[in-house]
C-alpha cells in the first residue's frame, strides 16, 4: 500500500497515524534541512501536538536549496508529506507512527520567487533549520562569516535570485519588511553549542553585508534562540525501507527510524508566537547553556571515550562496545569524576540516571550506530567537546586522568592501524596532519599534543601529559582493553 492521504484508513492498526484532519492544518514553520534528523525530532514533536488537537496552524513547509534537497521533494510530494517514523526500543520493541505535520515541500530553485513569498507569508512565524554545521559558513580560521563562499557572493551580487539558506530568508525578511509584516524567528536545531547565537551572528552578517540598516533591522527584530536537540537517528537504509513494507504492508520512498530517546531544550524567545511546545515534552527555558554542556560533555564527549578504544580493539558496532562492562565503566568514570564537576545546575535533571540512560541508549543494537561514524571528524569533536573539560579541570586542579587517556586513544588511532595490523581509513578534514603527528610517536611521545590549534597549551601541563603518556604507552604495549582495565582498576574483560 503506497502511503498517502487516501491511503491512510487503510494502514495497518498497529501504526498509529494522524488523529486530525489533515485538511484543517495550515502552515506556520517553514523548515530548511527535512531530513531524517527533523522528521524523527521536531516534525515528531509537532505532530504528537497536532494528536492532542492543539497546533493545527503551525504546519511545516519544507524547503531545499541544495541538489539532493530534490528526492526529499519528490518522495514527500508521492506521499503527501506523509511519512513512517519507527521507533526501536533497547528491548526489540518497535512504535510505528505515520507523521503528518509537514504538509508540504518546496524545492526553493524550482520557483525562486515562490520560495520567497512563502517566506513573507503572515502565516509563517518560524524558520527553522537543521542545516549541519556547514550550513552556517563559519570561516574555519576566523570564526568569522564566509563571505569569500563563491554561493554567498553570488547571492550577495543578485540577491533577486538567492540560491543559499542565507539569501532566501533575507530575501524573505525584506519582502516581510516592504510589506509591514512583522518579523518570523529564526531557530536553529542543529547539533552546534550556541546554535542560536551561532545563526544569529551569521546571518545578521550577510544582512548587514546586503545592506548595514537591513542588517541592523534583522540584529533587533528577528530571534534566534538557542536549542539543545538529541535523538539517534542514523541514515535510512534500502533494508529499513523493506522492513516497513514487510511488517506493516507500508510502501514509503523514505521512512525515518530512531533511538526510543529524545529530548528538546528550547529557549523560550519567540517574536511571533510559537506552538505550545511544552505541551509536548519539550523544555522551555530562559537558559539552554547548562543543558547543552550536559550533553556536550556527557554524550558528545563519551562517544570519542567509546570509539577509538572500541575500534583499535577491533570492534565495529557501538551497541558491542558498550556491552562491555570495561568501556562502560570507564564511560561512566570518566562522566562522573571529570565531566560532571564542570557542569552547571541542572534544575530537573537526575545527572546520575542521565548518565546510566547514556549506556543503555548507546547499547541499543537495533539503532545499528557504528564505531567508524563516532570516529570520524575528530579534529572537530575533541577540541569543542572533551578539552573545555580538561581545561576546567586543570583551572580548578582536578581530576584530569581519564579525558588524557581519551586523547591518547585518539592518537593511538591516528597512527592509522588497529591492534590487529589492520589499516584504519580516518575521516577528517585534517586527516594528514594528524596523521604526520601521530607517526612521529616513536621518536616523540607528545608529537600529537604539539598540535596546539587542537589542545592549545595542555602539552605544557605535566598534570595532563603524565597520565596522557602513561595511556599512550599501555595502548602500545598491552592494546586498549587492558589499558581500560588499569583505567578502571578491573580485570581484564573479554566480549
């Protein structure tokens, strides 16, 4: 049965679907970025608040600029907007849902001006974004806004004609403006610490650098508040897409599979309004910045503990690492005595039960997250996700053993072969230079350290570096699960 509006009476009973009359839904978010991350989070969330008979007039539009933007249009277009959420439980279990909220999808090059006067609609009160880090184009070495991109010239020359999230919701912003309509917000649900801020600087920067008053006009009435996401959602696969017609008789070009886990804390800084999120498990807040170093710091940080340890030992899926009782151990050491003193009041939160909740969701077999993935982008990672914990610590002369040994594993990892001489593919845009340093261990055991970009001045902290080198050697001499072992003062564990 292919999914569809006409279709919907006909789907299996054990999948829920939409309890509203979709006809009486009307837009009010448009959304750059409709991926599985959005589809299985904010969409979700929209949804089971739409279930509730509540938010029917804050429907999302989604919208693509990039190339690939064009099969998410077409398979949303074939099914109405519709489709298939499967939520896999830790314990096999499954809850299959068709979500309705995305009540339409606009290819912003199939029609420049259609996309535009979208934007400008009265009815649109939210922009939302889950655009990756890359889609903010943040100067890797100044921090800076891009403007040498050849797509941000390119709008900045014609922006009649925008091709970029940036020219499109300008161009939006200055019709709304031309036309006494009042501002939308801009809110950003990528994975980026600041994210709000983040959107808020770099699109105030191609304002300004259309016009300095227009520029000036977006820094004082458009919002960009900040957000904590988080859900497990891997990439959707050939095998997810037989499974859901197999069991549930469901032809869908392209349903969304996910952890059981969720959790959304919003800033609660609207200029238009916004659906009552809060009505739907989400968390409004004056401050998000505790909560996003939790995360941060906790499940960003544990997975660079958990996967170079786990890939030179030879592992390949996430769930089997944390499995064993010596990386889970060591997880949640680490979260305990280092992490967990760098962290802020957490009003609500049980950080103890968090934390175990973290093991649990990472042993997750049917979510099938793999090593390779958590290795990859690691020059990215450990700077803005583990080293503000080791300088903290150092400021306030704690504990710094655990976040070296991670460190070491990386560069244990970066020599680019596992413990059984089998050769390690690291993804990383500075995949060589972290390799020349790594390669140099032999002659210089804090080689990698000098890379001062990365861990700014740790090299000259002995604090640091002795247990740094100490877990450098073990990893060398007895390979990473009898390194964990002397880490967490246990035997060794075997899979």
């Amino acid at each position: 049965m292919k999914l569809s509006n006409h279709t919907l009476n006909q789907v299996d009973p054990q999948v829920r679907t939409p309890q509203y009359d979709r006809k009486q839904a009307s837009a009010g978010i448009v959304h750059f970025g409709v991926g599985g991350f959005h589809r299985a989070h904010q969409a979700m969330y929209l949804n089971r608040l739409m279930n509730q008979g509540q938010a029917l007039d804050w429907g999302i539009i989604g919208m693509g600029v990039m190339e690939s933007d064009q099969r998410m249009r077409d398979v949303l277009k074939d099914s109405d907007g519709l489709y298939t959420l499967v939520v896999k439980n830790p314990d096999g279990s499954r809850e299959v849902e068709v979500i309705g909220s995305i009540l339409d999808f606009l290819y912003a090059p199939d029609d420049i001006n259609a996309a535009i006067n979208q934007l400008a609609d009265p009815a649109i009160r939210i922009v939302s974004l889950t655009v990756t880090e890359g889609g903010y184009n943040v100067h890797p070495v100044t921090g800076e806004f891009n403007t040498a991109n050849p797509a941000i010239a390119a709008d900045l020359a014609n922006p009649q004609a925008p091709r970029t999230t940036f020219g499109l919701i300008s161009a939006g912003l200055k019709l709304r403006r031309a036309r006494g309509i009042a501002p939308f917000t801009v809110m950003s649900c990528d994975n980026i610490q600041g994210n709000g801020e983040v959107a808020h600087k770099m699109f105030g920067a191609f304002a300004s650098a259309l016009d300095a008053e227009f520029g000036q006009w977006v820094q004082e009435n458009v919002s960009f508040p900040n957000s904590m996401v988080d859900r497990i959602t891997p990439v959707t696969t050939d095998a997810d897409r037989a499974d859901v017609t197999q069991r549930y008789g469901i032809e869908d070009g392209w349903p969304v599979v996910c952890e059981d886990f969720e959790q959304w804390v919003l800033e609660d800084k609207f200029v238009a309004g916004r659906p009552p999120y809060e009505e739907a498990g989400v968390q409004l807040v004056d401050d998000v910045v505790p909560y996003e170093l939790m995360k941060l710091r906790l499940l960003n940080a544990t997975h660079q503990g958990l996967c170079y340890f786990g890939h030179l030992a030879g592992y390949q899926a996430v769930h089997d690492v944390a499995r064993n009782k010596l990386f889970a151990d060591f997880l949640l050491r680490y979260m305990k005595n280092e992490a967990e003193p760098t962290l802020r009041e957490l009003p609500g939160v049980d950080l103890d039960a968090y934390q175990h909740k973290l093991i649990e969701r990472y042993s997750n077999e049917y979510v099938a997250d793999t090593v390779a993935r958590l290795c990859a982008d690691s020059s990215d990672r450990i700077p803005k996700w583990l080293m503000p914990v080791v300088r903290e610590n150092l400021a306030a002369d704690r504990e710094v053993t655990l976040s070296a040994a991670i460190v070491a594993s990386w560069a244990r990892y970066a020599e680019g072969t596992d413990e059984a001489g089998e050769e390690i593919s690291i993804v990383d845009r500075l995949a060589e230079e972290v390799k020349a340093a790594a390669a140099k261990h032999s002659e210089d055991p804090l080689a990698f350290l000098r890379q001062r970009d990365l861990f700014g001045d740790v090299i000259d902290d002995e604090r640091f570096t002795t247990p740094y080198l100490k877990t450098l050697e073990s990893l060398h001499q007895q390979g990473a699960v009898a390194t964990l072992a002397q880490l967490t003062d246990q035997q060794v564990s075997t899979r």
